[in-house]
C-alpha cells in the first residue's frame, strides 16, 4: 500500500491511498474538513467527510503528473515505471506548480 499527504496551499487536507487491490482513495482530513469547508483541491471532489474511491488514480492527481519530456525524465531518473501513476504521483508532485502537493507516506515495517 502506498500513500501520500496532499496539501492545499499551506494546509495538510487528506492522505491519498492506493491500496494494495489496485484501488484509489482519497480522504480530506477531518480538521481540513470543519476548519476549510468551503475550499477543496478540486471541483470534482469537494469537501467531504466520506471518502473518495475509483479503480484508477483520479483524474486531477493524474493531471498533476509531468507529461511529455518531463515524463521521459522523471521516469528514466526514478527508474519508475510511465504507467505506474502512484509512483510517479509520489515522486514528482512534491513541489508542484499550482496550490496542491503530494508528499509519500513511507511507513515502517513491524
């Protein structure tokens, strides 16, 4: 399982998941939840406390990974896979143009 924290501006607002069957989730934090209800990381995905699951990784973190020669590099650098989007969500989107960051999660064993 592989997870990462997403930021909004300054503000820690959910940890995005995949889980190890292959599934997407996103879940805002319930601090970012009652203290910024009225903003959100994207149009699709408002606030909210349920989370947000799909079989594939959602369509605006997607869009937060590089495309073209930037891919070519970030996948030849990392030695990660173009189709793993997980793992180049985690890799490349740290530092992000725009208001929204993914940080990894990396857990330890035991």
């Amino acid at each position: 399982m592989r997870k990462g924290r997403v930021y909004y501006k300054e503000h820690f607002a959910g940890i995005i998941t995949e889980t190890n069957d292959g599934e997407f989730v996103f879940q805002y934090d319930l601090n970012f939840v009652n203290e910024h209800p009225k903003e959100f990381i994207t149009f699709t995905m408002p606030v909210t406390k349920h989370p947000y699951t799909e079989k594939r990784l959602f369509p605006f973190f997607d869009g937060l990974i590089p495309e073209g020669w930037l891919l070519e590099i970030a996948s030849k650098n990392w030695k990660i896979n173009k189709n793993d989007r997980m793992g180049l969500l985690l890799a490349c989107c740290q530092n992000c143009i725009g208001a929204v960051r993914v940080v990894p999660i990396h857990e330890e064993n035991g």
